[in-house]
C-alpha cells in the first residue's frame, strides 16, 4: 500500500490507474498465452510507463501490434481480451457491430423496398466478418433504434458509407464528428451516397470541418430480380465461362482503370468472399472478360482485355452476374460515371434501369482555419 501511495504521488493517482488497467490487461495476456515475450512486454511497459511517464495511448497500440503478432504463434484469441479489457472502456463513439448484430440489422433492411442495396452490403458483411476491409459500425445503439449504419471500406484510402432509415442524419453526423475512426490530417471517401440524401451528407462534411474535393457522379442501375433471372444468356461459341479465383486478381487489376496502391490485394479478397465470373478461350484457357460482386453485392469491375473488345464479351459477362445475382435472391445493381459513354450505352442496352444517381465524396482534411 505505502508502494502504490509514493507511486500515485509521484506519477499521478489518475496516471497509475490507467496504467495498472491497461498492464492487468498485457499481463493477463501474457498469462493466457502463456509465453516471455508476452511477459517480457508487460514487464518493458511497467518501465516506460512509470519512469518516463509516457502517454499511455500510444504505448497501447504498440503493445496490441506486437501481442496480435504473438496470437499468430499462440491460440489464444488475444483479440478478445482487448476488446473486454478496461482500459478499452472508452469506446469509439462509432461501435463496431458483432457478427450476430449485423445478421439483426440485415433483417431489419430486409424488406425496406428503398434500402434494398443496404441490405445486399449487411450480407456481404456478414459473410467478410473478421477479415479487413470491412466493418459495420453504429453511433452507439442506433442501429436498433433506426438502422443507422457508418460503414468502413478499404479503398487504398478510407471509404465511408453511412446510412439510416429514418432519413434524418443527427446521430451519424455527431459519429462522424466524434469518431476517432478517421484521421483528421488524412482525407476520405463518403461513398455510394443517393441523391436523395446527398445534401445530408455535404452538410455533415461542413460540419466536421472539412470540404469536397472532388465529386465523383455515377448512375445507378438496378434490374428488377424477376427480369434478371429470365434472362437468356448464351456465351459466343469460342468461349466457355468459369468461376473466378483470387489466382486472377492480378489479372483484374492491372485491366482496372481505378486501381490503387495494394489494390491487388483487394480484388483478391473481393474473390474469397463474393462471387465472380470470367469468360475464357477454349482454346488456350485464356481469361477475356469478367465480371464479379462488390462490397455492396452490385456488378463490379466489368471488364475485357483490350485485345479481345468489340466481341459482346461485356454484354454476356454483366448478363451472367445480373442472373446469378439474382438467383441468389438480390437486385442486381451497378454504378458507372456519368461521362463514362460506352458504358453506360451498355448498360441501358442490356435493359438496365438508372432512376437515381449516386456519388464518391473526396473530402479534403480538416481546415484548421475553422
């Protein structure tokens, strides 16, 4: 007792509190998975953390780096005890939604007629659960009281959908205010945002001090489940079709005129968890065309290799994945720029319907001006 008196006097009673949480935490890893290093770690934060005072949040994420890479050698789930520890009690006003959670909302948005492409993301996200490049946050408990989702996408940078049935905005915009989610000195994309609350969403970008930069405009399209699955498609009779893997991601992205840094990696990723379908020679097994789900379940990444254009191989390719969408019980749907002319002939050509357009968001930093 007379130990933890000088400590507290010396560093601060609220100081060692904090740090005793936080080591209780480490060292209950190190207990479970029952390794030195882990204990070694605990024992270096007991160092930095009294003598020299350190900030304790960045000490934190450098421990939990340095602990996830021990979960790879060892079982123990170390994930799970951050995510119960105390010193984690001060949650990020955006929450991320557990498995069972989202599989609730999915319901929720099962049969709201607008909401339908929300409702295909909530299942793609189900099915991504656990793996980067995804995740399904609520402004607390939101998400029960009126669907309001924010939903973070890897992008190369981040990607933000946001969303709410109730069609007023107050509590994501006071998530995306608050959250510490994104980085105030990095830009990122709202994405997928209709129209129909487009001005919700510039109005949130005013108020957390940023501006747009760039507006990216797309049609969306939507072809009705009844109409896709009567669909009558016939593949040219030099060509036979097959599912993709992520043996073809390289493949996909180095065609992909919106690739970005890694964005391999991604396509690989889009391949393990989402259908995708490609168009090959019976010749010579060459991969022509493809085509493949995205995150929000829509026809993504239409594209044939330049040789090979001018053949119908597209048509065919978007015909096949609106079918197996379809199937699968969903509407099929797709977003192309607005000035990009050939596709969107394409898609108006193959009896696509476009009702509403929808926007990509560059937002810039946060004007320290303001």
């Amino acid at each position: 007792m007379v130990t933890m008196w000088l400590l507290a006097r010396s560093v601060g009673l609220s100081y060692v509190s904090g740090t005793i949480q936080f080591l209780l935490a480490t060292l209950g890893v190190a207990t479970h998975t029952k390794g030195t290093l882990a204990r070694s770690v605990a024992g270096i934060m007991i160092v930095f953390l009294l003598l020299f005072k350190l900030s304790v949040t960045p000490i934190i994420s450098l421990v939990k780096s340095v602990l996830l890479f021990i979960e790879r050698i060892h079982s123990y789930p170390i994930r799970e005890v951050f995510k119960s520890s105390t010193m984690l009690s001060n949650k990020d006003i955006l929450t991320e939604l557990t498995k069972e959670e989202i599989s609730i909302l999915k319901e929720t948005y099962k049969n709201v007629e607008e909401a339908f492409y929300v409702y295909t993301l909530l299942d793609v996200a189900v099915r991504w659960y656990g793996k980067e490049g995804l995740t399904v946050t609520s402004p607390g408990d939101a998400w029960k009281e009126d669907g309001s989702i924010v939903v973070f996408l890897d992008f190369g940078h981040v990607a933000v959908f946001p969303y709410s049935l109730s069609g007023k905005y107050e509590r994501i915009s006071e998530g995306l205010c608050k959250t510490s989610r994104i980085d105030p000195q990095k830009s990122f994309y709202l994405a997928n945002i209709m129209d129909t609350y487009l001005g919700d969403m510039l109005n949130i970008v005013s108020n957390m001090g940023r501006k747009v930069e760039v507006n990216y405009e797309y049609f969306f399209y939507t072809m009705t489940i009844e109409k896709a699955k009567s669909l009558q498609v016939e593949c040219p009779k030099e060509t036979y079709v097959k599912k993709l893997c992520a043996d073809h991601a390289e493949q996909m992205n180095r065609v992909w005129p919106h690739r970005f840094e890694n964005s391999g990696k991604n396509v690989a990723n889009w391949l393990s968890i989402n259908d995708g379908y490609g168009l090959f020679l019976k010749e010579n097994d060459e991969l022509v065309s493809w085509a493949m789900q995205g995150y929000l379940g829509h026809i993504n990444l239409l594209q044939t290799e330049k040789e090979h254009m001018g053949r119908g191989y597209g048509g065919v390719m978007l015909l096949l994945m609106a079918k197996h969408i379809a199937q699968s019980g969903y509407v099929p749907v797709a977003m192309v720029l607005t000035k990009n002319k050939a596709s969107n002939s394409l898609f108006r050509k193959q009896g696509f319907e476009s009702k509403c357009k929808s926007y990509f968001l560059l937002v810039s930093v946060i004007n320290v001006e303001n």
